[in-house]
C-alpha cells in the first residue's frame, strides 16, 4: 500500500479467492473501464438467435407452401429457429391428421438444412413445430 500511495495510483485486488490475494498497482478507474470495454466486445461478438414463424393453413396452395418453405430454408441457414404453425379456420379443425401429414411433407423437404426441435402440439386451433439450424 506504500508503495501505491508513492505512485499516487491505487492497490487494486485482482484474484481475491487466491492464497495470497493477487493485487496490482495501477489506476482504478481505467481499471474499470477497460473491464466494462471487454465486456462490450464480448457482448457484440455473441449472436442473438431469433425465433422466426412461418404460418400456413392445411388448405395452402402448392405455390404459396414452395414460396414459404424457401423462406423457411433461408431463416435456418442464417442461424435463425423457425416456429412452423398451421393455423385451422372454422371446421378445419375436424381434419387434425392433414395438418400433421402437412408438417411431415415440410419435415422431409427440409431434412438438409434444419430438424426438429420441439415435435407438432397442438395449442387451441394451432398445430406447431419448431426447427433448428442443422
């Protein structure tokens, strides 16, 4: 601590669970800033997933299921979960199994580029899937 005060800087604790404790002489306050600027560049450097969802209907028409399973593709080859969710209108809900063949169609369509994540659940008049990244 002499010394620290001699050089007008601080005695700072650095491994404070070590036998014995690891300090240093230095400047607390640049200190602490160069911690917080690490943890900025640590936090930049992660990549936050998002959870895309793609919505279809049993009744989708062949054109409209190749334009959203190439949407579905390009959202797991950029790193993204995709949610898959067919959404029953009206009677539609009767005809439960069509949504299910649908999603398996849709599965092994996309085998090469995601699986699944969570399997088809039903929530209220909604059947979906999640798939990740392969």
């Amino acid at each position: 601590m002499q010394k620290a005060r001699e050089k007008d800087l601080d005695l700072v604790e650095i491994v404070p669970n070590a036998s014995p404790p690891v300090c240093r002489i230095m400047d607390l306050k640049r200190f602490l800033y160069e911690q917080k600027k690490k943890e900025k560049e640590i936090k930049k450097k992660q990549k936050a997933f998002q959870t895309k969802e793609i919505r279809f209907t049993p009744e989708t028409s062949e054109h409209d299921y190749k334009f959203k399973k190439q949407h579905v593709e390009n959202f797991l080859k950029e790193g993204h979960r995709v949610k898959v969710t067919i959404f029953y209108k009206g009677r539609e809900i009767l005809h439960k199994e069509r949504g299910y063949q649908f999603l398996e169609k849709l599965t092994r369509e996309l085998a090469s580029a995601g699986k699944i994540e969570r399997p088809p659940k039903m929530e209220g008049p909604r059947l979906s899937v999640i798939f990740i990244p392969v």
